[in-house]
C-alpha cells in the first residue's frame, strides 16, 4: 500500500497538469481568436468548461489524498491519543462512504443515464456522459486514498497515549 500512494499521487498530478495545460491553451486560443481574428472560435467556452469540470473533480482527489481537505485539520488537531485516532477513523470512513455512495455510485448512474440518452454538447458534439463521467472517476480516487489511508491507521501501532480503549486522553 505504501507504492499505491506515490503511484496514485504521480497519476493525478500529471493528469491534472495535462489538463491544466490544455485548459490554459485552449483558453489562449479562444482570446486570440476573438481579438486577433475577430472571428471566436465556437468551441473554446464549453471546452473550458468541460476541462474545468475534470480539473476541478480531479483536483479534490488529490486534495483527498494529500490530506488537505478542511475536515482533516479542523477536527483531528483537537484532539489526542485514542480520540484522534478515533476521529481520523470516523472522518475517513465517511469520506470512503460519500465517494462510493454519491461519486462513484450517483456520478456512475448519471454517466449512464446520459450515454443511454445520446445527449450532446452544443458545441463539441461530444456526449455529456463523458463530461459526467468525472464525477465516478474522481470517487474512485477518493475511495482508494481513503482505503489506504484508513489500512494505515489500522496498522499504526497505538502508543500508550493512544489505547483505543482509553478514551480519556
């Protein structure tokens, strides 16, 4: 499990930065289009929009698996011992639950609904199915940081302070 983070993180990076880098020339050619031609490409806006849709998603996976969500700090710098280890169990496990439940399964049927339907984008001609199809491979990464992170809090070793029977500390 300790390869399938940097693997995961490696994968997400230089996706996002792909995208990133797309999104950044796309939109560059929709301002010289519009200012040097005087002719707007007809594409640029929903391509950006799409793009940021998956950099976005994407994006808060990796957040996810850097430990950078809000809910990480907030609630487990209160706390020590077996109570944060407590909580750190808790906030992961919902996190697992969310991404599978919402992303993976609500983001899943959704990518199949609109498939089965043929809906189109206006501009790229390109089925909504795969736009949405973000949301189930965002939850996906979501679920895998969580099962990893919540294996490593399982395998820690608890230190005397951090007796998950002694709830005092």
């Amino acid at each position: 499990m300790k390869s399938l983070r940097p693997a995961l993180d490696r994968l997400l990076a230089f996706t996002i930065g792909l995208l990133l880098a797309v999104m950044v020339g796309n939109v560059l050619w929709q301002v010289f289009t519009r200012f040097a031609l005087s002719r707007p490409s007809s594409f640029t806006e929903e391509a950006a929009r799409f793009l940021m849709i998956w950099v976005g998603l994407l994006g808060a996976a990796y957040a996810a698996g850097q430990k950078a969500h809000l809910a990480f700090d907030l609630l487990t710098t209160r706390f020590e011992g077996a109570r944060k280890r407590m909580s750190e169990l808790f906030i992961h496990t919902t996190i697992l639950f969310f991404a599978l439940a919402v992303l993976v399964g609500g983001g899943g049927r959704l990518v199949w609904i609109q498939l089965s339907l043929g809906q189109q984008s206006a501009a790229l001609q390109l089925k909504l199915g795969y736009v949405y199809l973000a949301l189930p491979v965002a939850g996906v990464f979501i679920a895998l940081y969580s099962v990893i992170t919540l294996l490593e809090l399982i395998r820690r070793q608890p230190g005397p302070a951090q007796n998950l029977t002694d709830l005092n500390t």
